[in-house]
C-alpha cells in the first residue's frame, strides 16, 4: 500500500475506508446502469414516440382520404336513389295506364 492509503486508513479507520471503497463501487455501477441501460432505454423510447408520431400522421392522412371517399360513394349513391325512385314512378305510370286500358276495355266489353 502507499503511504497516503495507510495514513488515510490510521486517521479515519477501517470502516471509513469501506464507505468510500462502496462509494466509488455505487459511482461506477450508477455510471454502467447509466451507459448500458438507461441511454438505450431512453433512445428506444424516443424512436417509440417518433414511429408513433408517423403513426399517426399517416393515419390522419389515410382518415381524410377515407372521408373524401366516403363523401364521394354517398353523392353517387344520392343520384342512384333519384334515379331509382324515378324509375320506379315511372314504373307505377305505365303499370297505372295499362292498368286504367284494361279497366277500359272491360267496360266496353260489359
């Protein structure tokens, strides 16, 4: 041992010199968690956030697009249900005419 160690050790004593010895221990392995655990941690949740982030951008655009479509598809389906319903009276015209000729033609034929 040198000379400054063992007049540290006859000055403040054996346990002194434990407590400093454990001080420098905890120093180094804070340091190790801090360097192999933490930091990696910490950047993999920062890439976490970022892909959540373009997540969510790339859904906000997929949204939009989605309701530009579905507002699309709901003006075709209005002209097809104006259309229907057209179709439909004029269905009702013609099945009223042919049916007002053959109610004529039974009321000549009584």
């Amino acid at each position: 041992m040198d000379p400054a160690s063992l007049s540290f050790l006859q000055e403040f004593g054996f346990p002194a010199a434990i407590v400093i010895l454990m001080v420098i221990g905890l120093c180094r392995a804070a340091a190790w968690f801090a360097s192999h655990v933490a930091q990696p941690l910490a950047e993999s949740h920062i890439n976490l956030v970022e892909q959540l982030g373009k997540s969510d951008i790339r859904q906000n655009e997929i949204l939009a697009r989605l309701e530009q479509s579905q507002a699309a598809s709901d003006a075709r389906s209005e002209r097809n249900h104006h259309e229907i319903i057209g179709t439909q009276q004029e269905i009702v015209s013609i099945l009223k005419d042919q049916f007002d000729l053959r109610e004529a033609e039974r009321s000549k034929h009584l």
